[in-house]
C-alpha cells in the first residue's frame, strides 16, 4: 500500500487538468467530424442533414453553457490548491518546530 502511494505523484489538480484537457480534444475531434461530413454533404437525405445540424447546434449549445461555467470550476480548483499548500505549510512547520529541540548548543 505505501508502494502505491510513494508512486504517485500527481494530485487533484493535475488530474482535473488531465480530465479538463480530455474533454476539450473529445469536443473538438466530435466537432471537426461533424463539420467535415456537413461539408463533404455526405449524408443526402433531409432527415439525416437535419439531424447532423442539430447536433452540431447542441454541441455548439453545451460548449457555451460550460464556457460560462470554466471560471467557477478554476476558481473552485484554485482554493483547492491554496488550501493544500497552507496544510502542507502548517504540517511541516510543525515538523520542523518538533524536532528543534531545546539544546542552546555554541556556535
């Protein structure tokens, strides 16, 4: 079990970028096909042009309401971090004051 722990050394917050990052490429990669078979007017009927165009409107609709929530998922990760550093702080502080000791050695 400690193995597993001492391995890993990521956290939180590269795992939410790896995440965030993920999905970013998924979006484009999903609009660029779409796009591309609209252009190249590979689907002939009218029901499945129409379908085609919805969707790239939906994907257009959810990249919107999730640029509109990007600000509050980094400030969110950025309190998250500046919570971690300060227990971080305090923990090792309290490391470093447990073993000072009392001993007024000479220089």
């Amino acid at each position: 079990m400690r193995d597993i722990k001492a391995k890993k050394k990521g956290g939180v917050i590269t795992e939410l970028i790896g995440g965030v990052g993920g999905l970013v490429i998924l979006v484009v990669i999903t609009l660029v096909i779409i796009s591309t078979i609209l252009g190249a007017n590979l689907l002939t009927g009218g029901s499945y042009n129409d379908t085609a165009q919805g969707m790239a409107a939906n994907f257009t609709i959810g990249i919107n309401n999730i640029s509109s929530k990007i600000p509050t998922i980094l400030l969110i990760a950025a309190v998250v971090l500046l919570l971690s550093v300060l227990a971080f702080l305090v923990i090792k502080a309290r490391q470093m004051s447990a073993g000072a000791g009392g001993g007024g050695g000479t220089l």
